[in-house]
C-alpha cells in the first residue's frame, strides 16, 4: 500500500493523543485500561521504566497471538508498541505535574482520558498500519475461534483485570467505564471524523 505524509501524520498523532488519554486515566486515580493497569502494576512492582514494560508486554502479546494462531510471529504490530511506549511513559511524566485535589478534579480529567483515548485510536487506526500487540490478540482470537470482535476484547479485558487485581494495579470504577465506554466513543469519533472528512472533500470539488 502506497503511503502518503498524511498517513503517518494521523498515525503518529493519534498515538500521540491515545497515549495522552492513558496518562489522564493514570493520573485520575478511578482506575486505568484493563491491560494498561497490569503495565502501570507491573511498572511499580519491578521499578522499571514504564515504557520497558509495555514493550515487554508487547512481546508477550505477540506470542500469545502466534500460540493461537499456531503460525509464525507476527513482529509488524511491534512498531506500534514502540511508539505508545515512548509516549505513554513521557506523557505520564508531563501529566504528573497536574494537581487532583478533588473528585470534580479527578472526574474531569477523567473525561478528558475517555476523550483523547478513543479519538486517538480512531485517528491512529485510519491509515491502516498495524494496531498494537494487544489488538492483535484480539484478532487472533476472532480468525482462529470465530469469536466475534467485541466478545474477543471483552474476554481479554475480563482476563486483564483479574491479573490486574492480583498484582494490585490501577483497577475502579474508571476500569469498567473505560472497557464499556471506548468502543462506543470510538464508533462517534470515527463517524465524526468521516463526516469532516466527507464535508472537507465536498468544499474542495465545489
């Protein structure tokens, strides 16, 4: 597929306002992603930089993806990885310069994590470069045992949580909000995004 500067552009940035979106839902202190707490876990009980464990996490997911499909590693998804690392941890470094002091506080800037998160994965999706690791698992289980998308990524999130609650991370009520509420923010930001899109090509024909 032939790429052009847009297409990194939106790649690049809606990474970069995903990655902010997780920074914001860390710093709310209601709970983060399923997957995203056993990093953020996994971060303070090895006292690694959180960027080396979500590469590292990476890795696992890839594996996982390559045992379902009892095929040969798929590294493409890695270049994805890369990069949520290296902005996850700068911009939990950036975030974490914002006080909370009070739920209003922790409820707005949870908002704004919902909101950066799923127009981030709406953008970053668009161009078609390979999705993270964790997606991937996702669509493994969808080819090898036909379960549908949404069943796939929820049995993840379940299976996340637990291992989440068990290595004491980052799990409330922000948690179950993230897991029922992104995929249908995802859906408007794409159809919002389409319609922009749609009216953005009908001025420039005109």
């Amino acid at each position: 597929m032939k790429r052009n500067k847009m297409d990194y552009v939106q790649y690049v940035g809606g990474i970069v306002l995903l990655t902010l979106g997780v920074a914001f839902s860390s710093k709310a202190g209601l709970g983060t992603g399923s997957l995203d707490s056993i990093n953020f876990a996994l971060a303070d009980r090895t006292g690694l930089n959180l960027s080396i464990i979500i590469l590292l996490m990476a890795f696992v997911a890839i594996i996982i993806s390559t045992v379902i499909r009892r095929g040969k590693p798929n590294f493409k998804p890695l270049m994805t990885a890369i990069f949520m690392a290296i902005f996850t941890e700068g911009w939990v470094k950036v975030v974490d310069m914002i006080t909370v002091d009070t739920i209003v506080h922790q409820i707005i800037i949870f908002t704004v994590a919902i909101f950066c998160a799923s127009v981030g994965i709406a953008i970053y999706l668009r161009p078609k470069f390979p999705a993270n690791p964790n997606d991937d698992i996702t669509v493994a289980l969808n080819e090898v045992f036909k379960l549908k998308i949404g069943t796939a990524k929820l049995l993840i999130d379940l299976i996340a949580i637990i291992i989440a609650l068990l290595l004491k991370g980052p799990i409330g009520i922000g948690t179950i909000l993230m897991t029922v509420l992104i995929g249908p923010a995802v859906n408007l930001a794409n159809s919002l995004i389409d319609k922009c899109a749609s009216s953005s090509n009908e001025k420039s024909v005109v």
